[in-house]
C-alpha cells in the first residue's frame, strides 16, 4: 500500500524540517501551504516535498483539498510541530501491509514546558491521522 504524508502549514519554518524528516518513509510528501511569509516553503521545497499553497478559510476545507492532491492509497495527516517516531513508522508500515480499517486513530504525546502531559486527561490523546483515500 502506498503512503501520503500531508503537512498543513503557515509560518512553520521552526518545525518543518524535523517534520519532513520524521516522514521521510511515505511514498509522497505534501506541504500544504497557507502562503507563509516565512522560510516554511523554501525549507519544504529544499527537502523534497510537494509544496502546494491555498489561502486558509477553515480546516475542513484545506484538509479535504490536501486529500485531493494525494496520489496513494493512504493518507497520513501530520502537523509540523509534530515528529513520527520510528516505532509508530513501523507500526504504520506494518498496518498497511494487511489493513483490518479503512482509518486509524493514533495517540498523540502532549508536552508542556517539555514535559510529557500524562494526567488531565490529556494521554492518551487519540487523532484520527491515518486513513484510506475513497474509504473514510
């Protein structure tokens, strides 16, 4: 099965190149602009990503237009503050061997202050990331 990473942004260019490395496994990358007037796009454009800018109205909208540019099977949604760790890489490339879901909610790590936030109910903290294009 094939993979897209999609990075929704605007003024990221503090986490994007760690954000583009940690998905460095997906079949494509898109970086999905929102005209950043920052480094975002050259530092995207520098590591090998799709860049494609729209002007931000909501949420719903970008995601559903990033999905239209995707060219695979599968979908993972990524913020830019946001790393994939290499056991949940794995743990991807594993599930989309032999999927059993047409979507998989993943649990984000929430930090404070640097700090893991385990209580307040905070952890874990299941996002819908990862889904089949045409299924969901």
């Amino acid at each position: 099965m094939s993979l897209t990473a999609i990075i929704l942004t605007y003024n990221e260019e503090g986490h994007i190149s760690d954000c583009l490395n940690s998905v460095r496994f997906a079949d494509q990358v898109i970086v999905f602009d929102s005209f950043s007037t920052d480094h975002t796009v050259s530092r995207a454009n520098q590591a090998g990503a799709q860049v494609i800018q729209r002007r931000f109205d909501d949420y719903a909208h970008q995601r559903n237009a990033a999905l239209e540019a995707a060219q695979t099977d599968w979908v993972l949604f990524v913020d830019a503050d946001e790393r994939i760790s290499p056991e949940l890489q794995n743990e991807i490339q594993t599930a989309l061997v032999n999927p059993t879901a047409a979507a998989f909610r993943i649990p984000r790590h929430n930090y404070i202050f640097g700090r893991l936030t385990k209580g307040a109910g905070w952890y874990p903290d299941y996002q819908m990331r990862l889904l089949c294009v045409g299924r969901t």
